[in-house]
C-alpha cells in the first residue's frame, strides 16, 4: 500500500488535508494520539512513544509532518522518527514548519535543515495561522472573552495566513510532486497581505460587530498570560519573544507560495473573519 501518513492528523491542518486528499483520490493515513475507533485510517500515533511509529508509518510511502507543539526543540523527538521514514523508503515528507523562529532554539532550524537535505523532502514555512485569532489559542480565548489582544508587538505586521490554505500548498506537494521541481526544498507561505494586530482588531470588529481593542504589553507580562493560559514556561517566554520580535519587522513579509503551488490566491484575512464570524460572538466574562 502506498499513501500519506499525516502526523498531527487531527489538527488545524492536517484535519484539512487529510479532506483534500481524500476527495482526490489519494489514500491517507490520520495519525493522532486518540484516533477515533470509528475512523479505518485512523492510527495511533505518540511522539513520546516510538513504538507507534514504525506502525504508523508502514505501508506510507509519503508523510505530512507536524512536530511535536509547545517545545523548543522537536529533534530528541522527531530524528528518530525520520530515519525511520528513511528506513522504511519513504520517498516524500512535507514538514510543516515555521516563519516565525524560536529565539534560543536551534531545533526547529536543525530539523528543517534534515528535511531539506534530503532528495524530494521539502519544508513548508507558514506565517502566523489566521486560525490562532479563534479560541482555544490563548490569543482568541482572550478576543472571545474579553473583546482584546493584548501583545508586545507594537504596530508590527505579520502575514498571516488561513490554515486551510496550509493545507492546500501542502495537498499540491503530495499529490502533485512531478509539477514540482526537485530542487525546490523551502517554500515561504503567507496570507496576501502582512497586518498589524490594529489592523485585525479593525477587521474583525468591523465584520463581525464585536468591538475587540488592542492593549499594548511588555514582554514579561505578556509571557505571564501565556503561563496563565497553561503553556509550558520556556515555551511561553518563547513566544513572547516572538510577540515582541514582531515590532521589529522581521515578519513583514508576504511571499506567492500559494498561489504558485494551488494556482489561486490564499484568503484575505477579511474572508477568514467572515467565514467564522460565530465564533467570537460570546463576550464571556468582563475584564476586571
């Protein structure tokens, strides 16, 4: 048999792809640490447990890689699994990897440097997920809760990008390699305009009539409501860093990835509000 193996298979893009490549035809395989009983390609799959992995993997000739989340380092992790892939002759692995880099975590940089060193392995690096604006991710529990962002980032922009279109870019590489020259191992994905929190705060409050303001926060206190909202505290301080790293542009950027893999633009963020404009209909409860 072969397939695709989607790590992360019930997540924000793998539960998209895995749709796409069904509906083309191609056979998949959901990998998720609770695969539902009632779901025959479904497996389960744990990255603390290498003993599901070279189940998962048997059979797949490609894999939709999503590393292990809220760590700074997925290599200890991940390593093991590739050579495995390798072992086995997978031919193909897409790695959803990142824009948005760590500070202090060479990791991520080393893992995508395995995967691009290797013939007909590519890497995918998105932007900020439009989706991060919705709840559960601390930021849209905030929005949903008490109508705010609160970051470090300034008037810093980002392109964000709609994980759906993610998962296009990646539907393309699997199922359409040959169209895809070899030595192309690194594909920049964004949205089609890079945005300040202001900016989608005006967005979304236009669109959806929810009133959402921004409340400028350093970077300690903005690590404190990461802690607060449950993620690990090397990881929180992390992405604070990153919040305020927006500030200095480093993220401005918007590149065409999309469109030349799917052959049609990605989502303004406008039609990303628009299409879940429910979900942040619910005040909660006032800030105090």
């Amino acid at each position: 048999m072969t397939g695709v193996l989607i790590s992360g298979g019930t997540g924000k893009t793998g539960r998209t792809l895995a749709g796409l490549l069904r509906k083309r035809g191609v056979p998949v395989r959901v990998a998720s640490r609770t695969p539902p009983a009632d779901a025959p390609d479904a497996v389960r799959f744990d990255w603390n447990d290498p003993a599901t992995h070279s189940a998962a993997l048997h059979g797949m000739d490609q894999v939709y890689l999503v590393p292990p989340v809220n760590t700074t380092d997925p290599m200890p992790l991940v390593e093991p699994f590739l050579a495995e892939a390798e072992h086995l002759g997978v031919r193909r692995v897409v790695l959803l990897g990142s824009a948005i880099v760590l500070p202090d975590a060479p990791g991520a940089l080393e893992l995508a440097a395995h995967v691009r060193a290797r013939p007909g392995w590519v890497v995918l690096r998105p932007s900020g997920f439009m989706q991060n604006f919705l709840a559960p991710h601390p930021l849209g529990e905030r929005i949903r809760r008490h109508g705010e962002i609160r970051t470090a980032a300034g008037t810093g922009r980002v392109g964000w990008i709609d994980a759906r279109d993610i998962a296009a870019a990646a539907a393309a590489l699997l199922t359409d390699p040959d169209e895809h020259p070899d030595d192309r191992r690194d594909y920049l994905l964004t949205g089609p305009k890079a945005l300040s929190y202001q900016d989608a705060a005006q967005i979304i409050t236009h669109h959806t009539g929810r009133p959402v303001r921004v409340v400028p926060v350093g970077v300690t206190e903005q690590a404190d409501t990461y802690r607060a909202a449950g993620l690990p505290d090397a990881f929180a301080t992390a992405l604070a860093a990153v919040d305020a790293g927006i500030g200095t542009g480093r993220d401005d950027q918007v590149s065409t990835a999309v469109l030349d893999l799917t052959g049609r633009p990605p989502r303004t963020f406008a039609e990303f509000v628009q299409d879940h404009a429910p979900q942040w209909a619910s005040a909660g409860t006032p800030e105090d």
